[in-house]
C-alpha cells in the first residue's frame, strides 16, 4: 500500500547527494514516498536512483526524468502533477535534495499538517536559522522575506522558505488555476500567495538550514531579479488571483495510483 504522505524531490547535478538522501528519507519513524524529479543531469543522478530502485524493490521511490533543466518552478510543477495523477497521496512536501532541508524536519511538518493546508519549514520563525551562510546571503535572504511580505501582506515569516508540505486539496486548487508562473525561487512566493489568497491555513514550523555540503548551489542573479519583479506582478494579480481561486474546482476524487515506474525512462 503506498504513503499518503510523498515528497518531490528535484535534482539536477545531486549524485553525491542522493543516494544518502533516499536512505534518510526511508529510516524515518513515518512512511514517506518520493518522487525524484531529475532534470537529466549529466552527473548521472537518475541513473543512481535506478540503481536504489533495483536494490529496494518495495521501497515508495519513483523517478521523473525531464529532458533539460527549466528551473525550479517547472520541476515542481511538474513533480506535484504527477503525484496527483499517479497516487492518492494526501499530504505531499517539497524539499531540497542538498540536506541543507534536514528530512528530520519532515516529521514536524507532517504532525502540523494535522491541522493545517500548508506548513512551511521556517528559517526565521524564532529569529535566523542558517548555518554556513556568509552575513552577505543572511541579509539577502532576510531582506527578500521582509519585502515580500511589504508588498504582498504575506502573513509568512519566510515566504521564499522551499521546504514546505500541502494538503492535495489545496495544491489541487492551487493548479487548477493555471500553470506556475516563475521558473526559479519566486516560484516559493508565488505558491504561498496563491494559499493565502485561497483562504488556506498556514502554520509555520522552526526548522535549522543548513547550507550545503556536497555538489553546488543554484541561485543566480537572474533568479534574484525575478524574484522582484515577481513579487509585484503578484501584488498587481491579487484580485484577479483570488477570484480565479475562489471558482477553482478541483477533482472529486484522487486518481488511481499507478505504477511507480510510470513516467520514469
């Protein structure tokens, strides 16, 4: 019988991290499946994730394989809609595949999801939670949070947190609305917004990120840039984005759940 708990994972370039990420999900005290999202990475990522498939048979992994890298927001997208086609999955999560979102956490997401739609894995919940970061990126990332919520009334205290878990009636309305606008982590505030605007209860939990060990990051100026002018293209939807929610109809019942192979290469 397969979780109703899944988790989205993408990688792109992650095979130093994988593997040991795979086997920490699985030891955890609640059953999680999870769906590797791999933008074909030339590094061999989703052929090592094969490679887990083939030695642990029963073990709720499956594979998405895109052909090229679109960016985060792409990836997501399309890791949410095939958990949603292919299992019935009722709470499902986002989360770095770096450690830098510790999966202990994820048991405290999951408890929180009890009694709310979205529970974001908060950075500045209880004052600043990174480790390893320079003063230089604290400020960045700080500053970004409190302009976002300047401009959107985001009542979140790390509205570009990416580790983070739905209930699948929310994320079902969320998509039902049309596709995701941003690419890189604007993507984080755009779903977040379009929870709030939906009505949804939000809950905040007090994780500790850590930055990365292995591999490199992504962040880019480009995606710093669209995070700002994405953050006012989103004010300036508001209403049109609330009222899109309110109609949003999303599916009486959940699909099937199909093979875990389906859709993996």
């Amino acid at each position: 019988m397969l979780p109703e708990h899944w988790i989205v994972l993408p990688t792109y370039n992650e095979a130093e991290n994988i593997l040991r990420m795979l086997e920490v999900i699985q030891r955890l005290p609640e059953p999680f499946g999870v769906l590797v999202v791999d933008d074909n990475s030339p590094d061999g990522t989703a052929q090592l994730v094969r490679q887990y498939q083939a030695e642990h048979p029963n073990a709720p992994v499956a594979l998405l394989v895109r052909p090229a890298k679109e960016g985060l927001g792409r990836a997501y997208e399309s890791g949410f809609q095939w958990v949603l086609k292919h299992t019935s999955a009722q709470y499902i999560y986002e989360m770095d595949a770096d450690f830098s979102h510790p999966p202990r956490y994820l048991v405290d997401l999951r408890r929180a999801l009890g009694e709310a739609d979205l529970v974001v894995g908060s950075r500045y919940l209880r004052g600043v939670n990174v480790v390893n970061w320079p003063l230089s990126r604290i400020l960045l990332s700080y500053g970004a949070s409190w302009y976002v919520r300047l401009v959107t009334g985001l009542p979140v205290s790390d509205p570009t947190a990416g580790f983070v878990g739905y209930r699948r009636s929310l994320l079902e309305k969320i998509l039902a609305i049309g596709p995701i606008r941003f690419r890189g982590y604007a993507f984080q505030i755009e779903m977040k917004y379009k929870a709030y605007l939906a009505g949804a209860r939000i809950v905040e939990v007090p994780i500790v990120f850590v930055e990365r060990e292995a591999g490199y990051s992504k962040m880019s100026r480009q995606v710093i840039q669209e995070a700002i002018w994405g953050v006012l293209w989103l004010r300036f939807r508001r209403r049109r984005l609330r009222e899109a929610l309110s109609c949003a109809a999303t599916p009486a019942e959940s699909s099937a759940p199909a093979s875990l192979s389906e859709g993996a290469p």
